[in-house]
C-alpha cells in the first residue's frame, strides 16, 4: 500500500513509478535480456529472438486458454492432456479423411472437453482443480487408449511444412500466438464477455445478481481454454511430425507458471493478456538464455522455481488487492 | 427424515460405492477377493497412502501440497544414496530429516510468508526437480548390497503375515487420526481449514498451525521414499512424478474438500485404496493399464460430485 499510493500520487514520477511497479513483469523481462545479452554473445541475435518466440509460443497459447480462465477465478489442469490428444488425433486421422477434416477433428476434441470441464464446473459446483484434476489423468487415458502407447507418425511430411511460414525471422507460430493474445485482450478489455469475465472472477455472487449467466460463461471460457489447447497440440504436431502419447506432459504446470509470473492472480479477477504475454516471454528468454550458458538442465528447473517464488513476494509486496 | 438419508450418504455413500466395486469385480474375476491379491494392492498403495496422510492435513487447511512428488524423488534419491554410503540408520535419519526440513521450508513461505499454496508448491515442485539433478548428476543410483542390508525390510518384509509397508502405512494412518481429532493440533487444523478468521480471532495462531501441516507432509513423504528405496532399491531421477496429483485423487476421492476443514483420514485411507483397488481390479478383468485412468475420472467426478450434492441437498449447483 504504502510504496505506489502515498501523496506524491500526483506528479510524474510517481505515476511511471506506479506504471514499472504494475507491469514489473515487464521490468524483469527487460533486465533477463539484458543480463543475458551481457554474458552470451549468441542471445542477442535475430534467429535467437526468432527461436525464443516460437519456442514460447506453444506455452502461450496455453497460457492465452489458461488467462482466461484464470481471470474467472478457475484454473484448468487438463490442458496438457487436452494438446496430446489434439495432437494424435490431427495426426492418426489423416491416413482416414486427410489433413484438414483431422486438424478440424482434432481441434474440435479440444472445443468439447474444455466444454465437458466447463459443463461439470458448472453444473456440480465442484471446483474446477478437482475437475480438471480428473480430466488430467482421464484425457491422457484417452490419448494411450487411442494411439496404444506407440507414437504416431505422419503419413506425408508436407504436414510438417505448413507452419515453416516466416515473417523476418518470426515464425507461423509465434505470429499465431501474439494474434490470439492480441484478439483476447481485446476480447478482455472491449466485450460484455471479456468485463463479465472481470466481473464472475471479482464476486460470482454480486455478478450473479447484477444478471450476468454466470455458468454459462464459464462454460464459454473453458471451451476456449480447451480450443487454444487443442491449438497447440495441432501445431506442435505440425513442427514435430509425430504425436507422441506423452506430449505435453507437466505443461500445465509451465503455463500456470507462466500465467501466474506475468501477474494474473489465482483468486480471479484480475490479470490481463499483456501480464500474460510478459510472463510467457519472460520464461521463454530464462530457459533460452540458460541453455546458451550451456547450464546443466537442474539450472533451469531450480531458477524456475526461485523466479516463481519471487514474482509472488514481489506481487505480494508491491501490490495489494485493491490497490491497483 | 430427508436430512438422515441425507446424513448416511454423506458419511457412508462412498464406502457403500467402493463396496459396490469391489462385489462387481470380485464376481468377475476370481483371484480378485484372495488374501493375497488384497495384500498386494495395499503394499502398493502404502506408498501413495503414506503420502497422502500427511497431503490430507494440508488440505485440512484449506492449503495444496504439489511438491510431493518431486520430494519423494528427492527424498528416495539421498535415501538409497546415503544407504551407500553412511549405512542404513545414518541414511533413515538423514531422509526423516530432510523431509521434516523441505516441509518446513513450504509451510514457512505459506504460513508465514503468506504465499498462495498452489503457486509455491509449484515453484517447489520444479526446484526440488532440478535438486534431484543436481544431487544425482543425472544418473541413477542403486543401493550396492541389495540382498545383505536390513533396509530391505521397509519395503519387500513380512511381519506376522503382513507386508511391513503395509504395517507402516496402517500404523501412520492410527497416528494421523489421532492427532487429527484428539489432539490440540488436530483440533486447530480444522479450525483454521474452517473458517481462518475465526480461528485466529479464537487464539489460534494459524501461521504455526499451517506450517506444522506442511511439515507433517515432509515427514509421511520421507516415511514414503524410506518404502519406495527399500521396495525398489534403487532411485531414478524421476521415480516420484506425478504422484502428487494420484496423492490428490485420493485424498478428493475420499472426500476431504480442498476448501479445507472438512475430511479425515480414514476417508483418505479410503479413497486411496479405492484408486488401488480399481487399478487392480481393471488389470484383473484384462482392462489395458491405461483404462484405469479413464475410470480414475469419472469415479473422481462422481464421487466428489455426489459427495457435495448430499452436502448441499440438491445434485445441481
């Protein structure tokens, strides 16, 4: 409270102070480049920055789903298990109805089980860690049961050349993630459904009763949640070739990671897509960064955890609900 | 006379269901109800269940404890390390020790920090990860003198017919009870899973109570990983993923509500035998291993759905 709202309140400084204080995901990301550029003289470099967007891109498109739901004040545990399943299916059912109708399939088996989670959100009131808990385990005895443990590989490997796409050095794919991140901010900031979702995550009971269709609008944002993770899968196969049964595995964990660095908070409402795109960026540069240090991989996993940690004691200190 | 009907389904719905599952495989398959079939499941649940009793005091709390798996990793490792190299007690004491300082380090930054649990149990998940790398080198490890040493016991031993891990997950399960509902601080984990304002308005100190819970979750985890080195005699560096989220299952399978305050451990005792036994059962009846994933879900959403629906006295929120 006291740091960003005493009585300089007023004068400029303060209000670029409040500005950096906000968006400190942003100030992070800036000092991870900068130290990176400093220690590595590959970091800095048009292809690296190309190779970062893509390979953030995939957790990002996650982490779009996942913002939104987050907002809401749910979480979705599934989405890892929701990719690998859009993944296999976009791949095994080529050889039967060829490429587009088994990407539509495959993205349409997102669309539904992010609506069968949204669906049992709703109508049980369970809380959404325990359903999506359940589709977690469940949505990856799907994937076993259809690809039967093998992974499967395209029939025709023109597949794997539809994304290699580029504009300058950035690909298909991370252009794919800043559109969606893009059309679901406005979504948030310029829709009744974006300021109902603010509402629903703020006080389900004073949005119920100013008549917002709170089930049903939840129902819309896990469908989304499960679409963009179907997103994900399809272009992950597309860059692989191969739909592996174990794909996607703990990255629900890497874009709760993700969302929750950039600023979203768990208890709902409030976050936004620019925190989100901050807090993917920000974990694709560490993990690239610390790979060109040529750290050991236990590097990464430990850094993860303290950056975690720190951004919510920096959350924590710099802003207390309601303060924003 | 609706809100008796309404209280034996709350209390015994879940045990009537399992029951339920348990005759319907029994008559399928025949080797299902034998003494040592059941004996089996349960060795395999030990490790899980031993887990999970300390997992349910931080849920009490209305708190999560994700770190689990990635502990018991940790905690497996030094164990079937320090066996090589400080002998067994040394090595037993050393992992009990462990455990007791990584719970501490979780309830510190959830109980006094004030971090939410989710978040920091995350962070932990992939730091205590990147600590198993980093103590291992990568590479596993294997307890030298497999068949000589005592340690053997906790794992792959038989006492009056019982398996010892068996014993020593019954005997933590009497314990945990215990403490949860004829103890100070089992009293006080459910007041402040119940309603945390009233509860430190009340004189108690939540952050202690909180921080006590996640070290009784180090503890049972390390108890765990003293089983899973025995059982296995060995550690890679990935023995322990994903079991916090099958710890969970059980723990929400039998009941106890992630809002906290409401649950026991007998309930945990039995909703992580029930995943035991459906797995069982499923590979019993020739079901390929994974179906008892699909089945793991839907008894989850059914049975936590049921389980409130009788709370609330209506299916639908």
């Amino acid at each position: 409270m006291s740091v960003v709202t005493d009585n300089r309140a007023g004068s400029p400084l303060s209000g670029l102070l409040r500005l950096l204080l906000r968006n400190h995901i942003w100030v992070f990301l800036a000092l991870t480049v900068i130290v990176f550029s400093l220690s590595s003289p590959y970091f800095l470099t048009v292809n690296n920055i190309g190779n970062i967007l893509t390979q953030g891109a995939f957790i990002g498109i996650l982490a779009i789903g996942m913002t939104m739901v987050m907002i809401d004040g749910e979480i979705d545990l599934s989405v890892g298990a929701i990719l690998a399943l859009a993944s296999a299916l976009a791949i095994g059912l080529q050889d039967h109805m060829g490429v587009w109708p088994a990407v539509f399939l495959g993205l349409m088996s997102g669309a539904a089980l992010g609506f069968l989670n949204g669906t049992l959100v709703a109508l049980s009131g369970m809380h959404s860690f325990i359903v999506t808990l359940g589709g977690l385990i469940g949505i990856r005895g799907l994937v076993f049961v259809y690809s039967g443990e093998n992974a499967l590989m395209v029939p025709d490997f023109s597949y794997t050349e539809i994304p290699e796409i580029y504009l300058g050095p950035i690909s298909l794919t991370a252009m794919l993630f800043f559109a969606l991140a893009f059309f679901f901010q406005w979504v948030l900031s310029s829709t009744r459904h974006g300021r109902e979702t603010y509402a629903v995550g703020d006080n389900i009971e004073a949005a119920h009763d100013a008549g917002i269709n709170v089930k049903r609008h939840k129902i819309i944002n896990f469908t989304i949640c499960g679409t963009l993770a179907a997103v994900c899968g399809i272009l992950l196969s597309m860059r692989l070739g191969t739909a592996e049964p174990n794909a996607g595995k703990i990255w629900e964990l890497w874009t709760i990671i993700a969302v929750v660095l950039g600023g979203t908070r768990l208890q709902g409402g409030f976050g936004s897509m620019w925190m989100t795109i901050g807090g993917v960026l920000t974990l694709a540069v560490l993990r690239n960064g610390l790979r060109l240090l040529n750290t050991p991989n236990y590097v990464e996993l430990m850094v993860m955890g303290g950056v975690l940690v720190l951004a919510l004691v920096l959350d924590k200190l710099l802003n207390h609900k309601g303060d924003t | 006379m609706g809100q008796t009907i309404n209280g034996l389904l709350r209390r015994h719905g879940l045990l009537l269901a399992f029951l339920v599952f348990l005759g319907g495989v029994a008559v399928n398959a025949d080797a299902f109800l034998t003494l040592g079939n059941i004996l089996d499941v349960l060795r395999q649940v030990s490790i899980t269940g031993m887990m999970a009793l300390g997992v349910t005091f931080v849920v009490l709390t209305g708190r999560l404890d994700l770190s689990v798996g990635s502990m018991l990793t940790l905690l497996t490792v030094i164990v079937v390390d320090q066996h090589n190299v400080a002998g067994p007690f040394l090595a037993i004491v050393m992992t009990l020790l462990a455990g007791l300082a990584l719970g501490a380090f979780n309830g510190l930054l959830v109980g006094f920090v004030g971090l939410n649990s989710l978040i920091v149990t995350l962070a932990m998940l992939s730091f205590l990860q990147g600590l198993v790398l980093f103590y291992s080198g990568g590479s596993n490890v294997n307890i030298a003198n497999a068949q000589e040493t005592w340690f053997k016991v906790f794992g792959r031993g038989d006492f009056l017919g019982l398996p010892v891990p068996v014993i020593v997950f019954l005997m933590g399960a009497v314990i945990a009870g215990f403490v949860l509902q004829f103890t100070t601080f089992g009293r006080r984990i459910y007041g402040v899973g119940g309603n945390e304002t009233a509860s430190i308005f009340s004189g108690i100190d939540a952050r202690w109570t909180v921080f006590w819970a996640y070290v009784v979750s180090g503890l049972t985890t390390g108890v765990a990983a003293i089983i899973m080195g025995s059982r296995v005699m060995g550690a890679q560096n990935t023995i322990g993923q994903g079991y916090e989220l099958t710890v969970l299952a059980g723990v929400i399978l039998g009941g106890t509500s992630l809002l906290g305050g409401s649950g026991s451990i007998w309930r945990t005792v039995i909703g992580i035998s029930m995943l035991g036994f459906i797995q069982n059962g499923l590979l019993l009846l020739g079901f390929a291993y994974y179906v008892q994933w699909l089945v793991t879900w839907a008894v989850i959403i059914i049975a936590v759905w049921i389980d409130l629906g009788a709370k609330r006295g209506r299916i639908f929120a």
